[in-house]
C-alpha cells in the first residue's frame, strides 16, 4: 500500500489490504474440520477417490460461494456479512435472522470447538495441562489482544497464518514421500456409487464444516481498502488456495493408513503422523493442528463481532453491541462472544455439532448467493464486480446447499431440527427487539 493509499485509508477506517483479507479467509478456513472430518466421511461414503471427490465438490461450492459473495460485498462494502446482504437485498427480519445464527452456530460455537481442540492437541507436550483451561486462555487472551488494537490483532493474524499455510505444505511433502499411493484406489464401491447415495450428502455437511470461513472476508468488508477489487481477489485467492491444501491434506491421509484404522477416528492427522513419521511426528502434526487453530480463533474473533457491531448499529435496543475504543475492535461484542464461546465448550458430540454448523449457515449461505439475483435487478445499487460463470455459479452453489440441507433433514432429522430450533429462537429476538429499529 503506497502512503497516499496508505493515508486514505486511515482518514476512511479502511486499513486490511489484500494480503490480510486473504489471509483472514485462509485462516478462517483452516481450523479443526480437514484434521478431523475424513475419519467420520469412511463409513459414510467407504471410498477413498468418494472422499477426495466430497473435499473437491466442497471446495467448488466454496468457490461458487465465494465469487458470488464478491459481487455482493463489492456492491455493499460494509461490515456484517450475511447479514447486510440480507437485510438490504430482503428484508432487516431475514438479516436479523442470520445474525444470530451467526453468533451461536457461525462463530461462538466454531469458537468453542477450536479452543477446545487447542486444548486438546496441547496436551500432546504438557499432558497434565486441562485441555478446557487451555482452551479458555486462549480464547480469552487473543481476545484481549483485538480489544486493545485491531493493527496488533491483524499483524498476529498475518504472522499465524503464513507459519500454518508454510507447516501445512512441508506436511504433506513429508507424508507424501511414505504414503501408498495404491490405497486412493481402494474401499467398497466405486467413487460415482458413493457420490449418488445419501452418505455423500451427509459428508458434505461435515466437509462444509472444514470449508466454514471461505466468505470471512465479506464480514470485515467495511475496513478492507479499495474494496471492489481487493474484496473479491481475497475471497477467490483464499478458497482456491484452501481447497488445493484440503485435497492434498486428504490424499496423504488416505494414503498413510487402511481405511479400516480411520473409520470414525476423529484425529484422523494424528493417526496418520503416526502411521508414518511415527510419535515425533505425531508430535510434529499436533504442532501443526496448534498452529492452525491459533489462526482460526484469532480469525473468527475478528470476524464474529464486526456482524454484530453491524447489528447494534441498525437497533437501537442494540446499539451496545457498536461500542468500539480508540483502535481497538468492538470492546462489547467481542467480550460477549468470547462468554458465549466459553459457556459452549460443553456441547454436543462432534458429529452433531459439525452437521449442526453445516446446516444451519448453509440455509442463509444459499439465500445470500440468491441475492445476486435480486441484486441485478436492482437499478440504485452499482456493481463493481460481476461474478464470473453468472448465472451457473450462485446456481451451482444453491443446488449444493438445497441438497445437503435436504438429506439432513431425512438422514439426521433431530440435528436439522435444532437448527430449525435456533432460527426460531432468532425470529423470537426478532419480535421482541423489532420496536427498537431506527427509523
């Protein structure tokens, strides 16, 4: 960023250029979901090319989610999301809605389950730390740093982020070089019998769990620098490069171990360290996995608040949640989601806590990208950003989601019904705090 550039945006409070966008969607992105969901994807889909193929299908509907969130956050450049599009494109209800989806399935539980992980893979070097108290200081701690000052909070993001993506590339060197190969071609049933049954659907619930992040950077849209461009180039550059980690992560699991010893093992990384780089390299993967979950808490600690501070600032009855000091975050919505996330570390199985997330934020993922069908009609909204493939791009994306959320309701009907359950209780706020919108 030139100084001139540099000074405009300072003087505009648009202060994340590229590099920290892309790397807030990188981060977002990469947390426990690809250490842990293959193992729970073997009985579903019992082939190890129908695995690969769930991560690859995945990730397009990322991208497809991505490019289409482009054309909407370049055409309404402000904090929040899924819930400005909403809001402007239908109705303050729809995006009030996803709003607080978004606080109790986006991001305080992700929040949750990451810190506990952290905790988890820490006491891989200090068995005798508590995995919860771990998890809660870690927690508490990156958000005291983005309380202080969001320019100290986004430089720790960048330096995490860069040391995963470089730790996660030697990884997959490392295995690749000892792995069988011969194994990608083995399990029950062909790939194309896998990706037409009902488990393919389901695992691709699980696997949007791991892709949980690749629209980040439309949250902070308000802060990033010249947003038109810099917007859409984030979102591509970090799903694309996420999705290239993801299938490369996923080809050396299947290649380290029979399918047999990772059926339904959630640290499916550290089983496969183990198979071929032995306890040092178990060790060495629980690093890894650390690191990565540093950069996801951190990243969803900038992103979570920014969609509530957006909605304090539309309700007056919420206008606490906007409080910001000189240089720092949102102080409210950061220390409330910070409690919530603490209070959520006693939660439900994984399973169920990842088709939950998966659920829930695809049905207001998918009416999003609809958005950009409303947005072309609109004549007072200019486009800076068309998104490229228009209109098989957000039609790809919603024929995913409409597919997966399908299958969840017959195939796991008590989890789509909590879901349901937390929409509900957001029309209920809805209802209660509606009076107290700013005319």
């Amino acid at each position: 960023m030139s100084s001139a550039t540099g000074a405009e945006a300072a003087k505009t409070g648009r202060s994340l250029g590229l590099g920290t966008a892309t790397g807030l969607v990188v981060a977002s992105m990469i947390g426990t979901g690809v250490f842990t969901t293959t193992g729970l994807l073997v009985p579903l889909v019992r082939s190890p090319l129908g695995i690969l193929l769930c991560w690859l299908v995945g990730g397009v509907a990322a991208l497809c989610g991505a490019l289409s969130y482009a054309e909407l956050g370049a055409a309404l450049p402000s904090n929040g999301g899924e819930y400005h599009f909403l809001s402007r494109l239908y109705h303050p209800s729809l995006g009030f809605l996803s709003a607080f989806a978004s606080f109790v399935v986006g991001f305080s539980a992700p929040l949750a389950a990451g810190a506990l992980a952290f905790g988890e893979y820490f006491a891989a070097f200090v068995p005798s730390a508590p995995p919860k108290l771990v998890g809660a200081l870690l927690v508490a701690g990156l958000s005291a740093l983005h309380l202080w000052r969001v320019s100290a909070g986004t430089g720790f993001q960048n330096v995490f982020t860069a040391g995963k993506v470089a730790l996660i590339v030697a990884f997959i060197v490392a295995l690749s070089l000892r792995g069988d190969p011969a194994r990608l071609g083995l399990g029950s049933g062909s790939a194309l019998a896998a990706v037409v049954s009902p488990g393919f659907a389901i695992g691709l619930l699980l696997v949007s769990f791991a892709y949980t992040g690749w629209n980040a950077a439309s949250y902070v849209a308000g802060e990033i620098d010249r947003p038109s461009r810099v917007l859409p180039l984030a979102l591509a550059i970090g799903t694309a490069l996420v999705t290239l980690l993801y299938l490369g992560l996923n080809a050396v699991f299947l290649a380290a171990a029979p399918l047999p010893l990772l059926s339904g093992e959630v640290k499916v990384g550290h089983v496969a360290a183990l198979q071929l780089l032995g306890p040092a390299g178990a060790k060495i993967l629980s690093a890894v996995v650390m690191l990565g979950l540093v950069s996801m808490v951190g990243a969803v600690i900038i992103t979570g608040p920014r969609v509530y501070e957006a909605l304090g600032a539309d309700f007056a009855r919420l206008r606490f949640l906007s409080r910001r000091r000189p240089g720092g975050g949102p102080t409210v919505a950061i220390v409330l989601q910070a409690i919530v996330a603490l209070c959520m570390m006693l939660t439900a199985s994984f399973e169920a806590l990842l088709i939950y997330i998966g659920f829930t934020l695809s049905l207001f993922a998918a009416l999003a990208v609809c958005g950009v069908f409303l947005l072309r009609r609109r004549r007072d909204i200019e486009r800076p950003f068309s998104t490229p493939g228009y209109p098989a791009t957000p039609l790809v994306f919603v024929a995913l989601m409409a597919w997966m959320v399908i299958h969840a309701v017959v195939q796991r009907p008590l989890v789509a019904a909590a879901g349901g359950a937390t929409v509900l209780c957001g029309a209920v706020a809805y209802l209660a705090g509606r009076s107290g919108r700013p005319t």
